[in-house]
C-alpha cells in the first residue's frame, strides 16, 4: 500500500513542476507543441505517400480511368457470359455537360476549381477557424477533383484515424489527376462517376431516371436539381422529398446567382415548381450475376495478393482482363431452368399452404403485427381514423407493383394485406454444380433473380438440418462403428443439456436401427446417440476436414443440423465423399490473361489431403445411397436417372429451409429452398421437407445429365451390394445385432427385390418436375430438437 502511494505522490510532483514550466514558458510549449504535430502529420502523410495504409493508384493507372476498358467473364467454352464495367455506369462525352451542369457544380461544390491545382488550402483554412475554433459549421474542404478522388476509389476503414487517412489519401490522388487531366475532364471524369442515389451512378442514368431524358437536353432547373441532390442523395431525392428537393434546387441557383453564372431575371425564372419525369428502374431478370458476384469476389482475393508489374492492384473495371472461367453453359442452363421450374409451382403451393406456427396467433396475427408497424396505419391512427376506415384502406384492391420472376416488376390487382403477404411467403433458393475431382464450379445459380434479390444464397449461411448427419456418421465409422451397428430408437432425455429431448420427425419409437438404415430413414434419435458416442469434439475435427469453415457450435444437436453453414461449404464436404476421400477446394477461375492476351494466372487444382480411409468414405458412400433408393431421398427413383446417385436430404425446424445435395462418383449437386422471413413456412413438411422442395431441382439437372451423348456421370462401384443386416428391427440393439449379420432370410429377400427391380421397367415417373406432395419419409428437425438452443419451450411428449 505505500509503495503504491508513493508512486501516485511521485506522479503528483512530476505533474505540478510541469503544469509551473507550462505557465512560465508558455510560448516555448506552444512552439514545442505545434513542432510534434507538425512532425507528426509529416510522418502520418509520409506514410500514406508510401502505401502503409493501401497502395495509392499510379499515374500509368490514372490514365487509363478517362476511358476504363471492360473485363470480359468467359463460361469454360470462351464464351462470353458477362463484363464489368467501372460503377456499372454508362459514360457520357464532354459535348453532353451543359455549362448549367458545370456552373451549378461550380458555383456549389467548388467556388475556386479553376484556380487551385486539385487542393484549396484557403478552403481548408476556413473549415480550420470556423469548424475547429468556432465550432461553427463551415462544410468540408473537399475539391471536386478530392471528390473525384473518393467517387473512383472510396474509402476503406483503417484501424485508426480512418478520415484524416482517406482525407489525405484523396489530396494525393487528387494531386496526380491535376497533373494528369485538364479541368474539363475532371469535370467530365466527375459527371460520370458521382452516385445520385437509387443505385445511380453518373449523370446519363439521373437524367434518365427523373427527368426521362439526355443529359445535354435538361434545363437549368433540371440541372440545379440533379446538383442539389448530390448534397445528400437520400435526404434530397426529388421523387421521395419533393419540397426538400426544390429547396436544395434554390439554394444551388442563389449560388450560381451569387458567383455570376446567372442574372436575377435568370434566377427568378429558374425558380418555378418541380416537375419530374421519373422512371421506375427497369430491373431485368438475371441469374448469371450471382456468378459473376462470385468470380469478382474470387478475382478481388487473387488480386490483393498479386499485384501487377507496375505495383498497382489489378481492377477488374478498369484493366480490361480476361477471365476464362469453369462454368458450364449446358449445366447452368439445367441449373436455372430446374430452379425456374421448382420455384414457379413451389410459389403456387406457398400462396396457398402458408403457416406461421412460430407467432402467437399464427398467420392472422404476423400479418396484423406487420400492417401496425406501417407508417401509414400509424398516422391514420394518429389522425384518428375508425378501425372500419383503416380495416377498408388494408384491403382496398388496387394495381400495385410485383416482381415477378424472370419478368421484373408488374402491376397486380391485389389489397394491401395481399402485397404484405406476397412479400413475406416468397421462396428463394440456390443450386451449386461442383466437380467432385478438382473443386471447378460447373454451375452457379445464387438465387430467384438477381434483380429482384442480389441475396446470394450459395454463400449465405443458413441452417443445414439433416444433411449435416452424413459428417457425423463418418466420423463414427472412423472411430471403429459399423454401418451394421445397432442402436436403441428411445425418447431419450439428455440432463445434461437442459433435459434436451430430441424427437424423430413422425414420433415413432421403439426397436432399434443399424446405423445404415438410420442415416437412409433420418432417424433423429439413432443419430443423435451416434453423435454421442463418437464426441462432438471428432464431430467438428470431422467436419473441417471436409472443407467446412464456419466455425460450429460444440453441441450435441450438432448432428441435426442445428448449425448455419452455406451451400458451397455443404457441397464441398459432399464431394470428399463422391471422389473417394480427398479434399478439394472449389474455384470459379480457371485461367486470367491482361489486356494484351498475356496469361497472367493459371488455376492449379489442389488437393489438400484425406478426410477419412477409404474403407470408411466407400461404407458411407453405400449408406448414402440407401437415403436415395429407399430412404427419405427415395422419390429420386421417379426421375429415372440411370446411375446410382447417393445423397442426403434436410428440413429444419418448422420447415424453415429445405435442402437436398446428391453426387455421382464426378459432380456434387446441391440445392437449398427456403423462405428469408422466417416467422414463414409451409403449413406441413410433406410440404415443406427438403425431399419435396430441393431434391427435384437436383434430380433435374442430374436427370439433363444422363441424357449427354458421352456422359459425365458414371456409377459408384462397391465391394458389396448389400449391408448384410436389417435397416430396422423391432427388438432391442443388444438382441437386433447378433440376430441380423446371421439372419439369411433377410439377404434372401434382398436377391428377390433385385431381381424383380431388374426386370420390371420402372412406370413412375415425374412429368415437369410437378411436386404434388408425395407419401414420404419425414425427415426434420422436430420442434424441440433446437428448443434448448432457441430458448423455447419444449412441447409435451407425443409418444
């Protein structure tokens, strides 16, 4: 304790002898002050010139950014599938900027642009007096040629000082494209790359969107409003705040006004009512921008780590690159045309069969909640409107708009409760094409239509349900467990997780499973038991061995799913089962070559080691297969495929995602559907289960497969045709597994079904892939499986 008081008395004494040398030389701290800020600025800008906080664009690079050169997305046959252009934006020449453009911009923006060389340091002087010392506020210090600057290359959080880091940066550049460009190219460069809001970049699309006309044809007042906007492009957006608008557009004509670009009767005249033109965006159905999203993405971490010759980063808007990729145009069409197909009559039984079991209330209630959050009920309210006025104005029918798929936005006859409705029962989903051998995306179908939704749902996690049981159940074979290894089908009650009481998805107990037919029938309580004895911990090892990168929760409900992880990750497990074993690493990009045709990277597949033996990944690719012919996967039979593809269906809980991945020995195909809202679900799982949602999207492609004159897919080939037990039995493990392995009459029945499958030419078969709910094997995650996780309550057993 006295030391301790020592030293604060020691502080004490130190900071009084220097508070009497500060009021004695106040000037020499002042001066010695001012000398370590100043040293500490030179320092930070000397650091920023050098590229410690992001390398700065060379003057080589700035050049090319007047006219940037498109890059070019080839599918795996060259041809071309997409481009990427700078900001999306469509550039304009200097004969389409008016001088009311330039004078408005000017006159608001940057009183002195013609003088001062990229920087206005009296600019900046005054933000220094009014905004540091006065506290007034003076606006920024930021030159058109600064914004500019930003517009090109935005600003990057840094671990601190993020502002005054990118304030400097910009005065760099800002420097560079002075000594590189005249004024009116900067104005021109300005023009084109500034965002207007609404997703609009550059001057031709707002004139476009409000005003319905070229740039070279809007009047002063359309000008001075384009401008204005610029300010705040939500805040002062001319379709959604009019008077705002209008306002903004008085003060940008005062200031021209005031700086000579306009004379009083020009000001007066200018200041007439807003009119607009506005144009509701023509968004155009897409799927293939999910993939291009994803190579971007791809590219962006290829190039961080790459740099070009010259040291820049390469810019896939501006370098002009070619990117030759993996897709395949044939296998992307079946892709889309299957996720097309599906959602279209997936949506038609949703409209008509939707639940929302986890609001109180239900459906009736969600939607009253919904409609009371709404603006306008609460001001109709506040206006002291009557229930039956609002109740009249909820379900008024009128033509309001709907995007429809692969069409965009249409006008439909429907109530206010119809378009809250339609909003929150819509179906999305994402198919992925992958090869097994090498990790090459093949096919990349992200979502519904991008227009609609740029939600991309192969790389978006989202709650796995039973395909996560395959995983679990290689691991229990790594640990010594045989696909005829017996376990109890009992109601367990499991203390030590909360009396956390998993349930099979048709609440039928009793007997017992091997462990191939539990995996085929999805039996929840059998895999959780595995799960138990394997550990959670080799679980999870498992799993990371198998190319999963989330990082899992150490549960035991683990094994049903309970875990968000993404479709590319799901199917990069599955494909170290189809091929054998090994690891791959999945890819988008096969090869880049610059502006000049020189390649400049070339994709080396990599395996990155064993997941499990081979005895094991063959014993889990056989039980897999029983999912398909017989279990919750059985109604693949109807599609016909002529190979042997194994797979594993999921449904989590209250039929929130459903999802179904299959492989052959070459391809993993996977499939998620599922609502974004999800308060919202299909009202049964015969409905809403994987096996009816996702799996005949999968089965289509691979059926468009088999049809290939020298096709892709060959069968899995095993040592055995058979496991030689029972999938079930009605007797305990302990008297189900000495009986089964010796059970002939079993292995007999076995020879007969095959040989009655072989000589009977299958009848049933799906025609366009309709999806009247079939007679099917449940397989979910019952309500209280998750309870404990979730934080809800359980229900009563329902033995």
């Amino acid at each position: 304790m006295g030391v301790v008081q020592n030293s604060i008395g020691k502080v004490g004494a130190k900071s009084k002898q220097l508070f009497r040398y500060i009021r004695k030389h106040p000037f020499k701290t002042f001066f010695f002050l001012l000398l370590l800020g100043i040293t500490a600025v030179a320092i930070l800008m000397s650091m920023i010139y050098y590229g410690a906080f992001g390398k700065l664009p060379t003057a080589d690079y700035l050049k090319g950014l007047k006219n940037p050169v498109t890059s070019t997305i080839y599918a795996s046959n060259k041809e071309p599938i997409g481009y990427y252009f700078l900001q999306n934006r469509s550039n304009v020449d200097s004969s389409q900027i008016t001088s009311n453009l330039k004078n408005a911009l000017v006159a608001t923006e940057d009183t002195r642009f013609y003088d001062h060389g990229g920087v206005d340091y009296k600019s900046y002087a005054r933000v220094f007096v009014k905004s540091i010392i006065l506290g007034q506020n003076a606006g920024g210090g930021s030159t058109i040629t600064q914004q500019v600057a930003k517009n090109l290359f935005g600003r990057e959080k840094q671990f601190f000082l993020s502002t005054p880091i990118n304030k400097i940066r910009e005065v760099f550049i800002a420097k560079r494209l002075e000594n590189i460009y005249d004024k009116e190219d900067i104005l021109l460069l300005y023009f084109n790359t500034v965002s207007f809001g609404e997703n609009t970049y550059g001057i031709e699309k707002a004139a476009n969107r409000f005003f319905n006309k070229p740039p070279e044809e809007l009047t002063l007042p359309e000008s001075a409003t384009l401008v204005g906007l610029l300010k705040a492009p939500t805040y002062y957006n001319p379709r959604s705040f009019p008077d705002r608008a209008e306002q903004r557009r008085n003060v940008v004509l005062s200031q021209m006004e005031k700086y000579g670009y306009l004379t009083a009767e020009e000001f007066a005249a200018a200041k007439a009512p807003l009119k607009l033109d506005y144009q509701t965006p023509k968004k155009s159905s897409s799927f293939s921008n999910y993939y291009k999203e994803f190579v971007a993405a791809e590219f962006q971490k290829w190039a961080e780590e790459n740099p070009a010759p010259d040291g820049h980063t390469y810019d896939l808007e501006a370098d002009g690159l070619s990117l030759y990729t993996t897709l395949n145009v044939d296998i992307q069409h079946y892709a889309e045309l299957a996720i097309q197909r599906q959602i279209d009559q997936l949506q038609s039984l949703m409209d008509r069969h939707w639940s929302a079991s986890t609001t109180e209330g239900g459906k009736e209630a969600l939607l009253k909640k919904i409609e009371e959050s709404m603006g306008g009920i609460q001001n109709m309210r506040k206006a002291g409107k009557t229930e039956a006025e609002i109740n009249k104005y909820i379900q008024e029918k009128k033509e309001r708009k709907y995007w429809v798929v692969g069409k965009g936005y249409e006008d439909q006859l429907m109530s206010l409760e119809d378009s809250i409705t339609k909003s929150i029962n819509r179906l999305h989903a994402g198919v992925l094409v992958m090869s097994s051998t090498s990790g090459r995306i093949m096919g990349y179908v992200g979502g519904i239509d991008y227009g609609f939704s740029q939600t991309d749902n192969i790389i978006t996690p989202r709650q796995v349900g039973s395909t996560f049981k395959p995983i679990t159940y290689l691991a229990a074979l790594q640990t010594g467990q045989e696909p005829c290894t017996f376990y109890d089908n009992q109601l367990l009650t499991y203390s030590k997780y909360e009396d956390w009481r998993p349930r099979n998805a048709d609440h039928s107990y009793g007997g017992s499973y091997s462990m191939h037919g539990a995996l085929a029938g999805s039996i929840n309580t059998v895999s959780v038991s595995i799960q138990m004895r394997t550990g959670t911990e080799r679980v999870l090892e498992q799993a990371k061995k198998m190319g999963i990168e989330t990082e899992l929760p150490n549960v035991p409900s683990i094994v049903l799913g309970t875990a968000d992880i993404t479709l590319l990750e799901m199917v990069r497990a599955y494909a170290s089962i189809s091929n054998g074993g090994n690891k791959v690493k999945p890819f988008a990009i096969e090869r880049i070559e610059n502006e000049q045709g020189e390649v400049i990277y070339e994709a080396k597949p990599a395996y990155e080691g064993r997941v499990a033996s081979y005895k094991n990944v063959k014993a889990i690719q056989k039980m897999m297969e029983g999912v398909t012919q017989g279990g919750t996967g059985s109604r693949l039979a109807a599609y016909n495929i002529p190979f042997n593809i194994i797979g594993k269906t999921g449904t989590t809980q209250n039929n929130g995602d459903g999802w179904f991945i299959g492989a052959s020995p070459e391809l993993v195909v996977g499939a998620w559907v599922g609502t974004f809202d999800k308060r919202v679900q299909f009202s049964s799982t015969t409905m809403g289960s994987g096996a009816n949602t996702a799996l005949p999207m999968v089965a289509s492609v691979f059926r468009d497969l088999s049809y290939w004159r020298r096709p892709i897919l060959t069968n899995f080939e095993y040592e055995i045709n058979h496991f030689p037990c029972w999938p079930y039995s009605m007797l305990s493990a302990a008297e189900a597994a000495p009986l089964a392995l010796s059970d002939t009459t079993y292995r007999q029945y076995l020879k007969i079904r095959d040989s009655i499958r072989g000589a009977i030419v299958p009848i049933m078969e799906i025609e366009n892939d309709s999806l009247a709910p079939l007679e099917q094997k449940l397989d979910s995650i019952s309500i209280d499986s998750t309870a404990k996780q979730l934080k809800m309550p359980l229900p009563i057993s329902r033995k």
